[in-house]
C-alpha cells in the first residue's frame, strides 16, 4: 500500500507571513495558530499580520453566509464563546 503524503506547506517568514502556496490559497494553515485565540481587535490584526493580504470572512454562529466557494478566500469560524474555532478556505 502506498504512503500518503499530505501537501506541503511552507514555514512562515521572519515577519510572520506565509508565502505564497498553490495548495493554500487562503493561507489557512498560518491562520492556524489562532484557533482557540479569543476573537478581538487584536487577535484580527495579528491574524492578517500572520496570513498576509487574502480576503478574510469571520462568521459568527447562526451568521448568514453565501455559499459560494472562493479558494482565496480564508473563512475564520468564531464559536459561541467568542474563540477562533477553525480556519479554512471557501
């Protein structure tokens, strides 16, 4: 049976940002690090620090979202208790 290989990431730069990666278009895998984080002021800039200039959607529970799906596009899901649940593209 052969291995399963996961796709590659690429380790942050010294700032922070990721580079550019064709299978994380979004940048989900540096906005990563913030799951758990309390969603604040703060937290938000650090996050668009970390993942650089990509489109970023919060939602909120019960929040009404389109379901188009843009691979660009980084969508942060905040929990009921104001706690960065995931992060993934769409």
């Amino acid at each position: 049976m052969a291995a399963s290989t996961a796709p590659p990431t690429e380790a942050p730069s010294s700032d922070g940002a990721i580079a550019d990666n064709t299978m994380d278009k979004c940048h989900s895998a540096a906005a990563a690090r913030f799951v758990s984080a309390t969603d604040s002021a703060a937290t938000r800039d650090a996050l668009r620090k970390a993942v650089g200039n990509v489109r970023i959607r919060w939602v909120h529970p019960g929040e009404v979202v389109t379901q188009d799906y843009s691979e660009a596009r980084l969508n942060i899901m905040i929990d009921e208790t104001s706690k960065i649940a995931s992060a993934r593209c769409g």
